[in-house]
C-alpha cells in the first residue's frame, strides 16, 4: 500500500510514501504541517513531510490491532488507541510513552472504534460497539463520564466535535454518527441533545467540521454531498422539548463506572423536516444555552492588535478572507517555473516560497520581474512555512520598510543604497575602503550580497534570526548599517585578499565570525555616523502595512516594469507556442511511433498467423497420413481376418467332411467286420471238424514218420507256446520226439505221443472257444 501527495494549485504529484501493506485508514498531521502519521489494521508509521521520508514505525503484535494513531492539537503528544481499548500517549520528538489512560474494569467493553479530541487536546471520547461513550480528561488521566445515547443507537461509527469562535478551544458540542445514519449534536457538560442531521431515508456515511465551526460537510448513502450550516440550524430554535440525556451522576476518579453513567430517556429524537427547497431543515430538540461570550466577536473594535490576531488565527486557523485574497489567486505566470532556477530538496518549501512570490507578484508588477527577489522571501518562508498569509504580510512589510528605494533603479541594483553604505564605510574605515577600491571591488560585490539574501548566505539559522531580532526592533536603517558593520568586523580576512573571485566567494559563504560582534558594531556605528550621511536621514520610518487593503507598491520604473512585462509575456506566448508545436510535433511522432508499432505488430501477427497456419497445415497432413496408414492397416487386418475367417472355414469344412468319411468309413468297417464275423462264423462253423482232422492227420503222419512235418503244423505250435508264454525259435522232429530250442539255447524234448496229446487238447480248447480266428493257416 503507498501514499500519494500532491500539490493543491498545480495539481502535481508531489511524492509517492510507501510502507504499510494493509489499506491506510487514517492520517493525522501535526499542527506545525512537518510531520505526518498514517494508520493501518497491522502498523502505524510516522512521516517527515518536508522530504517525505519514514521517521518510525510503530510495530504491534499480531493479536492486538491498531484502530487509530493521531496527534494532539497544539501538543507534541501522540495518542494511540488499539483494538483491545488500551490507549497510550507518546512523545513525538523521542517516541517515549509518556502515560497510558486505565481500561475500564467494569462495565460492558465497548471496542473503540470511534474517536475525537477538543481543539485544546484537553479532552478525548472516544465510542464503539455500543450506545455508550467515553470522555476522559487527558490532564488527570481519568475517565470522568460516560454518556449513554438512545436506544436506536447501537455503534458509534464517527466522532467529531464542533468548534466554538469564544471557547478557548474547550469544546463543548460533541457530534455521534450511529449506524441508523443520523448524526446527533449532544452537550458534553449539560447532555443535553441539542439537534441531528440526517434520517433512515437519507441516511449519512461520513461528515467533516470545518475549522472554525460554522459549517458540516456530510457524505449521503445516495452519493450525494450536503453542506449544513450550523448557525442557520441553531437559529431555528423552536420550543425546547424535555432533554432526552440526562446526567445520573458525574464524580472523581474514585467512582466505577455507574456513577459515571448517563442516562437516556425515553423521548424519540425528530427527524429533520425537508422543505421544497434545496435546504435542510432541522427540528430543534434543545436550545443552547446563550452565553453573554457569543457576542464578543460583534463587539471587537474596528482595529485588530497582535494578540486578537494570534487569538482568531488559533481559532479559525486562517485569517479572515478578504486578508488572504492574493494567497488564493494562485501561482502567477512569472513564477510557474521557479523549480528550475531555484530548485529546493523539499517540496513543501518549493511550493511555499512559489506561493509566497506569487501573492507580491499579484500585488505589485515589479514583483515578477525581481530576479533576487526569491532570495530575499526565502528565509521567512523557510521560518513561516505553515502560514503562507502570515510570510507574505512579513515579506511585504519587510519590503515596504527595511527595502526602501531598493527597485528605483530597476533591473539595476539599487545605487544609492549602495552608495549610503559606502559613505558610512568611508566614514568609519577608509584603509579598508581603499583596499577594496584598489582591488577593484565596489559596494555591488561586499554589499549588495548581504542585502539581496538578507544575510540568509552567510549566517546559520540562529544566527539569522539573532540579527533579525535587532533588525525588526529598530529604524529600517538598521539592516543597511549591519551590512557595514559585518563588512567591518570581517577587514582583517578581507585586507588579505586580492583577488576579485576571494571577493565574490567571501560574501556568498559563511564565515567564522561572531554575530554578537557584528551586532555591536552595527549598534555603534548607529550613534556615531554623522547625521549628514547617516542612513536613517533618507530613510522613512517603520509604516506598517494598511489595514483593510493592501497599501499600493509604485516605487519603481514602471514603464520598464511594464516593458518587461510585456516582453516576458510575449516570450511565455511564444514559448506556449513553442510547447504547443511541439506538443502537436510530439503528439505525430508519437503517432508515427504508434502506428509503425501498430503495422509491426500487424506484420507479426500476420507472420505467426502464417507460421501457425503452415504448423496447421503440417500437422493436418500428418494427421492425414497417419490417417491413411491406419485405413491401409484397417484394410490389411480386415483381409487378413477374412481370410484366416476363409481358413478357419475351410478347415471346419474340411474336419466336418474328414468328420464325415471318418463316420462312413467307420461304418463302413463295421459292416465289414459284421460281414466278416457273420462269414467267418459260418465258414468256422462248417469247416472245423474239416480243420481239426487234417490237422490231427498231419501230426500223425508226422509221428508216424510218414510225411514231414507241414508249415501249418508248425505254425501251430508256435502259437501254442506263445500262448503258454514259452517262446520257441526252432522246431525239430526226430525219432519220435519234437525238440523245441528256446532263445535262451534251452532244449525242449517231448515224446511224439506227449506232445500230440497236449498239442490236441490246446486245439480242442481253441476251437471250442471260438478263437481259432486267430490262427492263420
């Protein structure tokens, strides 16, 4: 979060403050305009306002927020109020905690969030979450009374006292700004509620008092602004109903908090009434109570001391307007570029001193073609630089007197004050003189330094303001003869110089020289300068400025004055001029400028478009490509499913066929093999006996020896040993006898008449059983 401040006549942006973080939400200025102190939720912090630059900050805890940090009027004191309502006192200069004011232990907690001081930071009130209000005395440190609004006020959002012309400061009138909208004007010391602005129709957010009372500016919730005067609301006083505020009691600091209470009756505060007109009307609840003191301003005098005028400038804070007409004309045109020529670090004293010039320029031509002129106002708007009325007034008079016949020989310097103060130097010093006269040295390079700064080049601001002291209390003729007393009491230095430049640099620096010392000598050179050559003779004495208007300003050359004038306009025109073509050359290079930024960026944009229309493209044809390898692989996946779709139906055709034949050709076999065994059934059935007895017959023509032994016979009997698991490679008969080798070169021998018998009965089984398909014959 920064701050801004900026300057009121130009309309400039002075400086930009940074530091808080959270939202600013107040700022308070010390009476004196130096400094500044800026609020927020988490930290307050102070601000120089002369090179606006952060002096302190106030760091808290996280738990505990700040509400408001202010000064106090005409003190050096710093209040600070946080969110747990413990408020704390400051030294400004130091930032020692000077006192803290005691927290109510009892009572409801009221969570200030609203405060206001008396414009004699006397007395402080401050409200909250709540009807209740707080007034304490700062002076003693107590809480003195605690006043309770009515009902339909439940928060306090603002505070402000109304300040009185005749009451020393100690205001009486308080101003309460409840959350309905209505702001209600309440006697601190009688309670009594004497009237109220706004209502629940036209309900108000925010208000302001001007400094000398007489008017309120209040923010409407419609957005609109109303300014009340509050003496055309106090003059419509009607018959005074009962008090709605009554005090119940008001006592020491001893008493708690009961004691201290006010109490609200039940009366039910009117609205205003709203006439036809743009005007406000108010009813009245309570008359004030009329002081033979209101009065006083009308029964002043027609002339005004310096006391009354002290008086009304802590009063109203400025003096009446028609004393502060040329302060409020504005910069004048001589001076709008004074930054330039005389610049200086701090703004605000920039600002003042164009102020204050500006103010002479309106009021004497003269004034605006014064090259030294700003020398001359600095040091009193550098010592008055809060009250630009009062530096002006202090600058003209100290023209109008202590700068006589100065502009007589404008834009020349003025020769014959210079020459007065060479008279009283030749008078008093005549070595010291004719050094100077030797070394070419003249009264415009050792006195006329002096008088175009008014010594602000060589003295320090002490020293400045001790000789002034001397100045302003004796004859106008007094300054002139200073300057020849500082050029006396600095001859020892000046008799050692010889140079033209030692000259110039010694009078526009500050020197080792004793003041006080100067100042007695310019004393006595003031009684003894004869009365022939004594300044004092051609001067006039002190006049003070007209009272009511200005006195007119015409000591000088007016026809060059309006020469100069004329010509400086004719340059201000010319140079407005010069400003204006080259503003107007500016504006087209600027639109050159922005237009071939503009075709640049056009140019750009249209080649990104083209480079991402060609990426577009690039990627559409990839896209296509890859588009069209997926359709192939589609294409090539779909006939290689349809041919393994083909494949899979050939095979199934080709198993269901093989299925087919495997089926016939099994039944096929069957029907065979039935054929078969039904043949072979009946051929076995017909031809066993026929088998058995040729088979029995060639054994026995075996045995007998009549016949070999047949291939069939042998046959058998070798499925006869394999059947009796008895294999047998080789079969012999001889003699009578079969010899059967096994594979294990074993020797079976069996007689003819054995083995036939074993050989018949094993067939005989066979046969029986039906299992001589099995031998093949």
């Amino acid at each position: 979060m920064f701050l801004t401040s900026a300057e009121t006549d130009t309309k400039q942006l002075v400086s930009w403050m940074r530091g808080h973080e959270g939202a600013v939400s107040s700022i308070s200025v010390h009476s004196s305009g130096r400094y500044a102190i800026t609020t927020s939720s988490d930290t307050a912090q102070l601000w120089d306002l002369d090179t606006f630059q952060r002096k302190r900050k106030l760091n808290i805890k996280q738990s505990v927020g700040i509400q408001r940090v202010f000064f106090l009027p005409l003190s050096n004191t710093i209040l600070s109020c946080f969110s747990d309502d413990s408020i704390f006192a400051w030294e400004s200069d130091t930032l020692f905690c000077k006192y803290q004011l005691p927290v109510p232990d009892c009572g409801p907690r009221i969570s200030y969030k609203a405060f206001a001081v008396a414009r004699d930071g006397k007395s402080l009130a401050a409200g909250g979450r709540s009807n209740l209000l707080h007034l304490w005395c700062l002076e003693s440190k107590q809480l003195v009374r605690v006043i309770q609004m009515p009902t339909q006020v439940r928060t306090v959002r603002q505070l402000e006292f109304l300040p009185d012309s005749f009451d020393g400061g100690a205001n009486q009138t308080l101003g309460v700004l409840s959350q309905d909208g209505v702001m209600r004007f309440i006697n601190i010391h009688t309670c009594k509620l004497l009237f109220h602005m706004g209502s629940h129709d036209d309900a108000i957010t925010a208000v302001t008092v001007s400094p000398n009372g007489r008017h309120v500016v209040a923010i409407m919730d419609n957005g609109s602004i109303n300014i009340y005067s509050v003496q055309s609301l106090t003059q419509e006083l009607n018959k005074p109903p009962p008090s709605q505020v009554a005090v119940v009691s008001s006592g020491g600091a001893d008493q708690d908090l009961s004691g201290l209470k006010v109490k609200v009756r039940s009366e039910v505060v009117q609205r205003p009434a709203k006439s036809s007109g743009r005007r406000t009307q108010v009813k009245i609840l309570r008359p004030p109570a009329v002081s033979a003191a209101e009065d006083k301003e009308n029964e002043l005098p027609a002339g005004l001391n310096k006391k009354r005028l002290v008086a009304l400038l802590k009063a109203f804070g400025e003096y009446p307007a028609k004393y502060s007409s040329l302060t409020d004309k504005g910069l004048h045109s001589a001076y709008l570029t004074l930054h330039d020529k005389y610049p200086i670090k701090s703004h605000k004293l920039q600002r003042g001193l164009q102020r204050v010039l500006s103010a002479l320029a309106h009021w004497a031509a003269i004034f605006g073609e014064v090259e030294y002129l700003p020398l001359v106002a600095f040091p009193f708007v550098k010592l008055f630089q809060n009250n630009p009325m009062l530096c002006f007034e202090v600058v003209a008079t100290v023209i109008v007197n202590w700068c006589q016949h100065w502009f007589e020989y404008f834009p020349n310097p003025p020769l014959n004050i210079l020459s007065m103060a060479e008279n009283v130097l030749a008078h008093h010093d005549k070595e010291l003189l004719q050094h100077l006269v030797d070394c070419g040295v003249t009264s415009q390079l050792y006195v006329w330094p002096l008088l175009e700064t008014l010594f602000s080049e060589v003295l320090t601001r002490d020293e400045w303001l001790k000789l002034f002291d001397n100045i302003f209390s004796n004859h106008p003729s007094f300054l002139l003869v200073a300057c020849v007393a500082y050029v006396v009491c600095c001859r020892e230095p000046l008799l050692l110089c010889s140079q033209k430049q030692d000259f110039e640099y010694f009078f526009h620096h500050r020197n080792n020289l004793d003041v006080g010392a100067v100042i007695r000598e310019a004393y006595r050179l003031m009684g003894s300068t004869p009365d022939d050559i004594h300044p004092k003779t051609l001067l006039s004495d002190f006049t003070p400025l007209t009272k009511g208007q200005y006195p007119v300003f015409n000591h000088y050359p007016e026809f060059i004055v309006e020469y100069q004038s004329r010509e400086r306009e004719k340059i201000r025109l010319q140079e407005m001029e010069y400003l204006r073509e080259r503003q107007e050359v500016s504006a087209l290079r600027a639109d050159v400028v922005r237009r071939r930024a503009e075709e640049e960026t056009y140019y750009a944009q249209q080649e990104m478009l083209q480079k991402a229309e060609e990426q577009r493209r690039n990627i559409l044809a990839q896209e296509e490509e890859k588009l069209t390898q997926q359709r192939a692989k589609l294409a090539a996946m779909k006939r290689e499913l349809k041919v393994k779709e083909l494949q899979l139906l050939d095979a199934t055709r080709r198993r269901f066929l093989k299925h087919q034949q495997d089926l016939r050709a099994a039944q096929i076999h069957r029907l065979d093999q039935e054929i078969s065994r039904k043949v072979n059934t009946e051929l076995t059935t017909s031809h066993t006996q026929d088998f058995y007895c040729q088979i029995y017959n060639n054994l026995k023509l075996c045995t007998l020896g009549i016949h070999t032994m047949p291939k069939t016979v042998t046959r058998i009997i070798y499925i006869y040993y394999k059947s009796l698991n008895l294999p047998v490679s080789c079969i012999y008969y001889k003699s009578c006898h079969f010899i059967l080798l096994a594979p294990d070169k074993k020797m079976l021998l069996f007689t003819t008449e054995s083995f036939h018998q074993k050989l018949l009965t094993w067939m005989s089984h066979v046969f029986s059983c039906e299992q001589h398909e099995d031998v093949c014959f």
